[in-house]
C-alpha cells in the first residue's frame, strides 16, 4: 500500500531524539484525546530521559512549530504539520482483519449494478470508520453504452432510451422535423446497436460527429437521419455534482470531541449537503494513485481546516474512473483508517471488473 500527500513533508532538523518524542506524544494524543505533558511521556515505555529533559525536548518541538499549548495546559498537543510528518514517517499501519476484509469483498456483490455498489462502498467507508464516507461517481461518458431504443410519441417527437453499462438509464424525448413509424425507428435502433455498443459514450459521441461531418455528402439520407438522431440521444447533458458524489455517515462527525464546535460542523455539513467544492477537491485526485492523505488546510478548502482527508481511486479495465474517501478529525486513527480506505477502492475495482 502505498500512501503520499498533496504536498512535501516539511523539511525540518529533527533530532532521533526528537523524533521519538514526537512519535509517542502523537500516538498517546490519538489515543487518549487529552493534552500531553512530559511527565506523561516520560512515563511511557522507550523514553528513557527524565520528565525535564522530555519538558527541553517539548519546548524545540514547539518552537519549530511541531506541538502547541491549547489554552491554559501544560500539556501539549500536536499541529497539523507534526501530523504530517507522523503520517509520512513514523506510522505502522494495521492489517485489516480477514473477518472485515470478507465483509467487504461479500457486499460488494459483483451482481449489483454499478451504481448499487458505489453506494454499499461509501456506507462501509463510513460505518468502518465512523467517519463522513464519499465516493464520485463514474461521469457517464466514462460508461459504456449497453443499449439503445427509439420509440414514436406524437407531435412528431421520439423517446429514446440510452441503457449505460452500469444499468443506469437515461430516458430523453427528442423534438424531430417529422414523425417516424415505428418500424424505421427499430432500424435505426438495430444499427446503433451493431456499431456502437459496449464502447464508451464519449468515444461513440466523436465518432458519430466526425462521421457526419466527413461524409455528408455521400451519405444516404436514411443514414443522416440515423446519425443526427444518435447524436440526439448521446448529446452531452450537464451532470451535476450532486449526482456526481455520493456521502454517507456526515452524522458520524458530531461524536468525534475535536469537531464539537457548531459553526464549524454546520460549515461542514452544509459543504457535504452543496458536494460541489468536495467533489472538485476528489477530483484532482483521480489522476493520482494509491492513497491520498491531506491534512488541515493542505485539502485548499477552508472548511477541512480541523479534518484529514483520506482519499484512493479505484478503477475500471485498468482506467482510474472515481474516487473515494473519508473525512474525519485530524486526530484520527490513521493506522486504521487508511488501510480501509486503500482495501475498499481495491475491493471495489475488483467488484466493477468482475461485471465485465
């Protein structure tokens, strides 16, 4: 598994002594939730140095913008940059249970349709990690075409049905110069059909345009009429990011302690209700492999300040098409959460492909 972040560790001069230090108070925060004094530390297995020389270490480590005092204690807690390096160089992650794995891998049924297992793979994000789950949607031009019928309506207008190869159906009523019987129409339909399926819509949409253009004039007018109306059908509609993403668990958020501030959680909540700042930010993730850690403000979204966000893409006939990923405070346990992460995107690529 691999794991890299949106920008460059900090290059700082930490000592081996100073490393160790800031490794165990990040552990100990994590786990405990408290600010964490060098008593506290000094205590722990492996220092092997006094509290004062822990309390020396803990003032360098503040100084280089490493740890901070929350209010009045004396303990101290880790900064966003400290998280960093944690994540980057001092974390052991942890095998995900066979049990869970299983779990997984069973509910992600491959007989589902696509769009079924998007959203069983944002729930189990979720639920595992008690965190806010999201996953994009594969845009449809990315999706084979999987059918194609035409049926008359009156007024000379034509229902056409554009069945995607992930079992999504698109439904259009297009306005034509005259009406169609519907013989003609299931021609069209039957040679559609034999060109054009099983590549993605995108493809099928150049080519038909390129094909109209090239060869107009020599083109029976039987054939125009097939390929202006194909055009039609596979005209390039606006997807929304609503329908772009799919959350799941936001509700999760407000049992984590260091996300407890309302003005906060109701900007968060209120960017998961809008999705299209968070599904831009998961986009510019989609060209990147493996998994994805940003922490406070490396996501560029103000509204993450006090979360990390982990993210992995998964993929279909070896091509990255969606992204998913969970938001959760920074104090989280990242040793857990981004193997979940990286086995579900993987689990889900390996579900998608099956179909295939």
């Amino acid at each position: 598994m691999s794991a890299e972040n949106s920008n460059d560790s900090r290059e700082l001069d930490v000592s081996e002594r100073e490393r160790n230090i800031l490794r165990m108070l990040v552990d100990h925060y994590i786990n405990d939730g408290q600010p964490v004094g060098s008593r506290t530390l000094s205590k722990l297995p492996g220092v092997g140095i006094s509290a004062a020389s822990v309390r020396n270490v803990m003032g360098d480590l503040e100084e280089m913008g490493l740890l901070k005092s929350p209010h009045t204690s004396a303990g101290r807690v880790p900064t966003s940059a400290a998280y960093r390096i944690f994540v980057d160089s001092m974390l052991e992650y942890r095998e995900l249970e066979h049990g869970a794995i299983a779990k997984i891998k069973s509910a992600l049924d491959p007989s589902l349709s696509d769009q079924q297992l998007i959203k069983v793979a944002s729930n189990y994000l979720s639920g595992m990690t008690e965190m806010a789950g999201m996953i994009t949607v594969p845009k449809r031009e990315q999706v084979a075409v999987k059918q194609i019928e035409f049926l008359p309506m009156s007024e000379q207008r034509v229902l056409a049905i554009l069945i995607h190869g992930n079992d999504e159906i698109d439904n259009r009523v297009i306005k034509m110069d005259r009406d169609y019987s519907k013989a003609e129409l299931e021609e069209f339909a039957r040679f559609l059909n034999q060109e054009y399926l099983g590549r993605p819509l995108s493809e099928v949409r150049s080519e038909l345009q390129n094909e109209l253009h090239k060869v107009r004039d020599d083109m029976s007018q039987r054939m125009k009429l097939m390929i202006e109306l194909a055009g039609e059908v596979l005209h390039e509609g606006k997807q929304e990011a609503n329908d772009d993403l799919l959350v799941a668990g936001e509700t999760n958020l407000m049992a984590h302690k260091d996300l407890s501030d309302v003005s906060m959680l109701r900007e968060l909540f209120e960017a998961f209700q809008q999705k299209r700042d968070i599904y831009h930010l998961l986009e510019q993730c989609i060209s990147a492999e493996g998994v994805q850690i940003f922490i406070g403000k490396e996501a560029g979204f103000d509204v993450l300040q006090d979360c990390s966000l982990i993210t992995s893409s998964y993929e279909v006939d070896g091509s990255i098409v969606g992204v998913m990923g969970v938001v959760g405070p920074k104090r989280m346990a990242y040793d857990k959460v981004i193997p979940i992460v990286d086995i579900t995107s993987k689990l889900l690529s390996a579900a998608l492909n099956s179909k295939k």
